[in-house]
C-alpha cells in the first residue's frame, strides 16, 4: 500500500482540480467563451485583470510548488527523526543492542493449534565490571561493554541478544533437538570472562549466567527473563563465574525476598530496627573506651532477624539511608549519657559511602543532637572504598575535616588494602575476627596479624581486634602491642538500657575484675572476665555482625 504525506496528497488534490478544470475548458470552448466576454465588455478592462490574475497565480503556483517540495522534505526528515526516537527507545545506543523494552514487546506465541517451539532464555551479568569503572573510568567500562556486545553476537549470530540492564545482558535462542543449554551457558561465561584490552589496559571480568525455558517455565518471555534473573542472582551467590537453572525454590526466594522488603519498611516505621551496642576494651589500661552500635531488627514475636539477611535487602531496596539516619541519630541520643572519654563507633554501608550528602546529613544529626564530632568514630570497609572512589575520599575528607574518626573494618579481608591506607587517613584498623579465630594455631595466621600490629604502629594507627573470645588471645595481643579488643570476651552487642546499667554500675569503667595479684604467674596481671557482663546476657539474644 502506498502511503502519501501531507505535502503529497496536497499536491494530488491540486492536480486533479486542474484536470477537472481543463477538461470542462475543453469541453465548452473556455478560451474562445472568454475572449468574447472580454470584447463585449472592453470598458471594463476585464482582459487585462484577468491577464494580471492569470501571472500572479502562475508565480503563486511556481511558490506553491517549491514550497511543497520543502514541505515534503520537511515531512520526510521529521518521519526519520520519530523512526530514529523509535529506534533508540528500543535499542541501546551504546552497543546497538536491543534493550529491555524491545524483550518485553518480544512475543512467539504460534497460531492455535500450531506446535509451540522451545527457547532457552539466558540472563547474563558481569561480574567485576563496576571495579573497571572505579578504577579505571567509564571511558573503559564503555568500551568492555561494547566488546562483551560483541562477543555475545558472535556467540549467537542470527538470534536475539539484548543489553537489559547496566552490566546485564540476555539472549534468547531457539532450542534444537536435545541441545545442552548447561554447557551454552558455561561457554558465554568463558568468551565473555577473556580478558578485554581496552584503551590500552587489560581487564578481567567474570559473568554469573542464569538460564529459564520458554514455554516451559513460563509461557512469557518477560515472565521467563524474570525467571533466569533469579536463576542469575543465585549464580551469583555462589561466587565468579558460576551457572544456574531456574528452579521453583528460586522463585520462592524471590518471593521471600520481596516479603522481608515490606516487612522492613514496617519495622522501620514501627521503630523495630534499634542500635545494640559491643564494648571496644582498651587492651592497656582495661577500660571500656567505647561502644560500637550495630543494628538489631527484633519481631513482633520477639525474634531477631540476622543482619547478614536485612541489610542487602535494605541496601537493594534503597532503605539503607533512612535505616543508616534513623540509627544514627538514636545511637547518638544515647551516647550522651555515657561519660565524655567513651566514643561512639558506627559502621557506614558501602552504598552509602557513595553518596556525596552522606557526610553534610551525619554532622547536621550530631548538631541537632549535640554530640561533640570528636566522640564519634565511622567504621568502613575496604569494600565501600572503590565503589566510587573519588565520592568516597570527598565524604571522607570532609568527616576527617570535622573531627570525626575513620577506622578501616575488617582489615585485610579485601583488595588493595595499602593502596587504601596511603589514599585514605585513618585512625584506627580493625584486624578482622577470621585473624584472630586461628592465630594463635595458624603460624601464618600469626605472621599476619603481626605484620598488621608493627603497620599500625608504624602509622601511628590505632590497632583494633575483633572476635576474642579467649583469654589466651586477649593475652597473646597484648603482647604483640595491639590497642583495642573487641569480641564475646568482653560482651556481646546489648540495647541501651544494659549499656546504661553496665556503665552505672562500674564509674571507673573497667573492663575486668582482679582477683588475683598482677604479677600472678599465667595470668599477666588479667584474671577471668568480671560478671559485669553476664547477667545481661541472658536475656540478649545475640546476631553476628554484618560484616
């Protein structure tokens, strides 16, 4: 069919009353007619006004005609422009993939009664890529993901490879015959996995695949790419490189997922998320110097809810910042009954160290509060430091600029942690507790902890240790020279009206009871925990950190 646009049919219209007028000219002698109304009528000069009409209309008709042809080219570059905006609102401009929005417009449904075919749908996620963007610019992520584009066309020439997301891809390709789509998945993860040159630097990235069927898990495709996200989340959870199917139980999860998602939002509003509080011990003097607050999700049964389980979910929920606020500002409120000497530890949330607001939000809290900078420490992991590193280095800097603390959690656990003490300034570095469960049996282990004891005192860093559980470890550290210790040793995390009476209780703040004399052979001067702890603990159920 052919189709005409406005400046077209115009000039059809035009033509055909032309046509219709010189056919009735011809038809009746309309020259001839003319000339002898114009005779019997001289005194009026009609011949001569008909003869400056008949110009005019032909320079108007001359007009007419360019300006329908640029009318027409108008028309034409205007219908380009909406083909091109439809192209881009179902394409991605960066690598000339199909996007999200084209998969959801995807449809193979066959005619009634005809044999469905099966497809395979593969949900494909990078993994490493928001590193190549931290440390090396967007410059070169671009361009990994053009290639990773590149590769996964190769991979599947002639079928649907679509770019749905950041660093997310998906690829739907008919199934033939008893094709193992196991070991398609495991050949995108190793194309894509090779290392990438780009702009001059080699990169290595790694991908988690997920795999769902078409009409056999889902009779939609967006309701199976869905699926295969699931079955991707999960092979993600299981480390680099790793390959899932879509199985029922995922969709569970998912569901439950989304379950806990709501159930926080109402924990929140119903203030069920409230700051425990660990003892930081000074390992020299045995005072008590501080408190670390971490967060506690009590039910409305009475149960706890681990915060290894609560916080991602609040991370990817985008909850994590009223959580963080609201936390914050509790645990400062309470820091204003404990003596002037003890300080307040807070851990901050990689997402969160990516926000430029971050560090204005935290101080304006302690303002309206009143709780002096100086008393407060922030805990960070290495983690959150290359999630955006200039962000993370601006927000620091002014936090350091305002008198608060920054202590590195989790030490060693990470990459590059050098690198970090030389770009950042902190006060204080956390051995983390895997260390310190297995040093004193691990040699290595040992070398280790050393080695991270002599940094800190090099650095003039303080040196903190998490997880003493044991007086034999509590003793070997001292003796290595570290600062601080933290673990069960000492007490587990507790709500604040414990911590109140903990602290009521011992004004001196000390950490142990002496029973013995200082120089009492084995004991280096500390005997056992004092029971300043222990008649709380009964009735503290306790959660591992979040690490």
């Amino acid at each position: 069919m052919i189709k005409y646009n406005r400046a077209q049919f115009e000039l059809l219209i035009w033509s055909g009353l032309f046509l219709v007028v010189f056919g009735l000219a011809l038809r009746f002698n309309g020259h001839e007619a003319l000339d002898h109304f114009f005779q019997s009528h001289e005194q009026y000069d009609l011949d001569e006004v008909f003869t400056a009409i008949s110009i005019a209309g032909a320079l108007g008709l001359v007009y007419s005609l360019i300006r329908m042809k640029d009318l027409a080219r108008e028309i034409e570059r205007r219908i380009a422009a909406e083909k091109n905006v439809d192209w881009i609102a179902c394409h991605d401009p960066l690598t000339n993939l199909p996007n999200r929005r084209m998969f959801g417009a995807l449809s193979a449904r066959p005619a009634p009664g005809a044999v469905r075919d099966q497809y395979a749908v593969f949900s494909i996620d990078l993994d490493g890529f928001k590193k190549i963007n931290d440390l090396l610019g967007h410059a070169h992520g671009d361009e990994a993901l053009k290639i990773v584009a590149e590769r996964l066309s190769a991979i599947f020439p002639g079928n649907d490879v679509y770019r749905v997301g950041g660093d997310e891809f998906a690829v739907v390709i008919k199934i033939q015959g008893d094709q193992d789509l196991v070991a398609v998945a495991r050949h995108i993860v190793e194309i894509v996995s090779k290392p990438i040159v780009t702009n001059g630097a080699t990169v290595d990235m790694g991908a988690s695949v997920g795999l769902a069927l078409y009409p056999e898990d889902s009779d939609e495709f967006k309701t199976a790419l869905q699926y295969a996200d699931c079955a991707m989340y999960a092979a993600k959870k299981a480390g680099r490189n790793n390959v899932r199917t879509f199985a029922s139980s995922m969709q569970q999860d998912l569901v439950a997922r989304v379950q806990m998602e709501a159930a926080l939002k109402k924990a929140l509003n119903d203030g069920r998320i409230r700051p425990h509080y660990q003892p930081l011990v000074d390992l020299k003097t045995q005072e008590i110097v501080g408190f670390e607050a971490l967060a506690r999700w009590e039910t409305e049964s009475g149960a706890f809810v681990s915060p290894s389980d609560f916080i991602p979910v609040a991370e990817d929920a985008g909850l994590i910042i009223p959580i963080t606020d609201y936390l914050f500002e509790t645990a400062c409120r309470d820091a204003l009954s404990w003596p002037s000497h003890i300080t307040l530890s807070f851990n901050i949330s990689p997402v969160q160290l990516s926000d430029r607001l971050l560090g204005l939000r935290l101080l304006n809290v302690m303002r309206e509060v009143g709780l002096s900078p100086h008393r407060v420490e922030l805990e960070v992991t290495e983690s959150a430091l290359i999630q955006d590193t200039e962000t993370a280095r601006e927000v620091l800097s002014g936090l350091t600029a305002a008198g608060i603390k920054i202590a590195l959690d989790d030490f060693g656990t990470g990459f590059s942690s050098l690198s970090q003490l030389s770009n950042y300034q902190f006060d204080k570095i956390k051995i983390d507790k895997s260390f310190v469960a297995t040093f004193e049996t691990n040699e290595k282990q040992e070398k280790l902890v050393r080695a991270i004891i002599s940094l800190g005192t090099g650095l003039s860093v303080k040196i903190t240790a998490e997880g003493i559980e044991t007086q034999t470890q509590l003793q070997r550290l001292r003796e290595l020279g570290c600062d601080i210790g933290q673990g069960y040793l000492f007490g587990r995390p507790a709500p604040i009206d414990q911590v109140t009476e903990i602290i009521r209780r011992r004004p001196a703040a000390s950490a142990f009871s002496r029973t013995e004399p200082d120089d009492a052979p084995g004991h280096g001067g500390l005997n056992q925990v004092a029971p300043w702890w222990q008649p709380a603990q009964a009735s503290v159920p306790f959660l591992a950190k979040q690490g």
